[in-house]
C-alpha cells in the first residue's frame, strides 16, 4: 500500500493548478471558458468523462451570486480566477458558503480596489503561490498518517491481505477525519465573517 499510495500522492501534487498568467488577457465566451478550465484541470479529474465546468454550472454561479453577470456574454480574467476559486471550494463548501466567502470579494475587488488598488489578479496569485508553497508540508503531513497506518494490523494470525485491507481502510478513515475537523474550522470561520442571519439576508436581496 505504502508505494502505491507515495506515486498516487505525488502524480497528485504535480498538478500546479492556473497560474495568472496561463489565462488569456482577452475576454471569452462560455464556450471558450468551458474549453479552458478543463483543458488546465484535466489532472485533476477523477474519470476520464468528467466536467471540471459546464454551462449549467456558469449560469448557476451567476444565478446564485458567486459570480458577477459575464459583460455581454464575455467572461474577463477576473470571473476565471473566481471559477477556478470555486471548483476547489465545491468539493468541500456549501453554494451559500462559498457565496459568503466570495461576496466581500467580488464586492470589494472585482475587478480592482480603487483606494489600494489591490486586484483579483493580486489576490489570487497570492492564493496560488501559498497553495503552491504548503505542499510538502501536506505531503509529510499526509504520509506521517500513512505511517502510523502501516503495519498497524500486521499479526501471525493475520495474513498479509487483510492486513493491508484494513490498514487502507484505517489510513483512508484517517484522512476523512482530517477533512472533517478542517471542515468543521472552515464553517465555523465563515460564520464568524457571516453570521448565519446576515448571510440569508444578503442572499435574498
């Protein structure tokens, strides 16, 4: 298991994800946007005839206020930093969640602050560069829970199958566990920036 899971995790942490400037300086159209998001995050897809981005998805973000309307059917830099936000946040975030988590974005720096003129572009590199730089410390964090799986079941009375079975079926319920507590964090921060009341009435206007 040990070896299968190290090449797993390291085809998983090649992927550098979309840098600024790997997108166009020009607007698109949905099509065009579609075609991008999942030509730069095909890695990460977990079969072949996934989506990473439809239409449906753009127009239910729009509708639900995660992103700001396109500008005459044209898309610009700023929604697809936002779009790409939001594909990793959907995997662990509610819609409303991550509509309180972007609103004083998009609010404040869509496109750009005028008083400090800080941009999308500004804050989503740096987004990307701390991304980018904490992934050997989630790797050694993630192979120290693989260790500690290892072996754990290993007995004469065992063999060798069933001990690995049940030291993936440990090392994944270890993982899940960490996503739970960091998603618990998660929520509890987004209701300290959003209390719950305010953030339904935000939604409803």
């Amino acid at each position: 298991m040990e070896q299968k899971v190290r090449e797993l995790l390291d085809e998983l942490l090649k992927n550098r994800g979309i840098r600024p400037e790997d997108i166009p300086n020009i607007e698109l159209y949905m099509d065009q946007v579609t075609t991008f998001m999942d030509e730069h995050l095909s890695g990460y897809k977990r079969y072949p005839e996934d989506k990473i981005l439809t239409k449906t998805m753009i127009n239910n973000y729009t509708k639900n206020r995660l992103l700001p309307p396109s500008n005459k059917k044209k898309y610009s830099k700023e929604h697809v930093f936002l779009l790409i936000m939001i594909y990793y946040y959907k995997s662990v975030l509610s819609i409303s969640d991550i509509q309180n988590l972007l609103s004083t974005l998009t609010d404040t720096y869509f496109p750009r602050n005028p008083k400090n003129n800080l941009s999308m572009k500004d804050i989503y590199s740096k987004l990307m560069e701390q991304m980018e730089g904490s992934k050997p410390d989630t790797e050694k964090e993630i192979l120290r829970s693989l260790e500690k799986s290892t072996g754990l079941f290993e007995s004469d009375e065992m063999d060798v199958e069933e001990a690995e079975s049940l030291a993936t079926f440990t090392f994944i319920s270890q993982l899940c566990y960490d996503i739970y507590l960091r998603k618990q964090l998660i929520e509890k921060l987004l209701d300290q920036m959003c209390p719950p009341e305010n953030g339904k009435k935000k939604r409803e206007k």
